[in-house]
C-alpha cells in the first residue's frame, strides 16, 4: 500500500506565493509520475501539473509561468510553488502518483492524497 501525505496551503491574499508539498511512502518501487490536480466547488478535478522522474514537466495553461513543480526523488516528494496567485485559483490541490510498486512493478498504480486547501482572497 502507498500513501500520499499532502503538506502546505492555506490562505494568501492575490498576487501572492505558497507552496505545497507531497511526500509517497509505502511499498514503492519508483514512481515514473507525480503531479498536482485541482478541484473548485461545483468543478471536476483538473490537471495543474505534472513531473516525470526524469523531470519533464507539463503545466495547465492556466497556471503557466506562475506555478513551478518539481520533485525531490529519493524523498519521493512532489513540490508545488504558486506566484502570483489569483483568486481563481481556489480550490482543493490533490496530489497524484503513479507507483510501480514492489507487488506491481510493471504496471503503475494510480493513487491520491487527501487534499490540501489553497484559498487566494480578493
């Protein structure tokens, strides 16, 4: 079993910074993807941002230039610094992984933290 513990958020005023952190533990292997989705009230859950282990990032447009992701991979932890932050960007951040784990090391599993808050007031 793999566990997503999400640290980070809160709440910061627009034009301002904050950063949340994830960290992977549990029976894993390696984990080939790691990113960050978001989700509004009333929204689905959309992508934010994505790394590879190799470090090959995709953003969401949205967030483009304003929002880094990076990733430290012998702590298996995922970062997410947000610049600029504007008050759409309010919601709940989940972070995901794909694990290959000791009993599926060929097949990646899909899995998601609890949820951090991130609320940027007008």
């Amino acid at each position: 079993q793999v566990q997503l513990v999400e640290s980070g958020g809160g709440l910061v005023q627009a034009g301002g910074s904050l950063s949340i952190s994830c960290a992977a533990s549990g029976s894993i292997r390696s984990i080939p993807v790691m990113g960050w989705y978001r989700q509004a009230p009333g929204k689905h859950r959309d992508l934010v941002a994505l790394i590879t282990s190799g470090g090959s990032t995709t953003y969401a447009d949205s967030v483009k230039g304003r929002f880094t992701i990076s990733r430290d991979n012998a702590k298996n932890t995922v970062y997410l610094q947000m610049n600029s932050l504007k008050p759409e960007d309010t919601a709940v951040y989940y972070c995901n992984a794909h694990v290959l784990t000791m009993t599926s090391p060929l097949n990646p599993l899909n899995y998601w933290g609890q949820g951090t808050q991130v609320t940027v007031s007008s």
